[in-house]
C-alpha cells in the first residue's frame, strides 16, 4: 500500500513539476493588512447589482401614481378650484362681442379690470 502511494506521488510530482506557481504578488497583496485607502477604494469599487424586473415594477408604480395624482387634480379654470363661482347647475351663459361667457367669471373679470 505505501509502494502505491509512493508510485502516486512519484507521478503526481513528474506530472506537476513544469508547473510554477506565478500568483505570489496578488497572493501577498491579499494577505496583507488593507490600509484606509485600500478599504475605501474596495468599498467603491463594489460592483452594483440591481435586479431589473422589481426596478422597472418600481419605476411603472411612481409613474402611474404621479399619472393618476396628476390626473385627480382640477385644472385652473375648473369650478371646484374657483372660490365663490356658482354651481354648474345655477350658472348662465352670456354673449359678449361675439364671445360666449359664465356670467360669475366675466362679471369676476370685469370687476378686476376696473379697479
């Protein structure tokens, strides 16, 4: 048994031997202690990996609820944003100089106007 171990040895030496081992300095550099240099060039050199499929589901959930938010919100010139304009149900429509009018809106108008 200790004849075949030899014999493995012997060949497993024959078979290695042109092999030289030419890693020592990388082998060294990561034996070392790292100084606060390397320590902070190691943590910015991290490589980022982002999953794609939950960031582009995040991406499409803010754009819908900034689409919807926006959506939600009255235009200026709606009737819930105006203070004290008529309900829809009560207001007139007027013609002046050719031009259709709210009778709330244009008399508005013209009271800013005058002073």
């Amino acid at each position: 048994m200790n004849d075949d171990r030899e014999e493995i040895r012997e060949r497993l030496a024959e078979e290695v031997a042109p092999l030289r081992f030419g890693g020592q300095d990388e082998v060294m550099r990561k034996a070392r202690q790292a100084g606060w240099r390397d320590r902070i060039s190691a943590f910015w050199n991290k490589e980022l990996i982002l999953p794609l499929q939950p960031l582009a589901l995040c991406v499409v959930v803010f754009v819908i609820a900034a689409a919807v938010w926006k959506l939600n919100e009255a235009p200026p010139g709606s009737p819930s944003t105006q203070s004290g304009t008529a309900p829809p149900a009560q207001r007139q429509l007027i013609e002046v100089g050719g031009n259709m009018y709210w009778k709330d809106l244009y008399d508005r108008a013209v009271k800013q106007h005058e002073h």
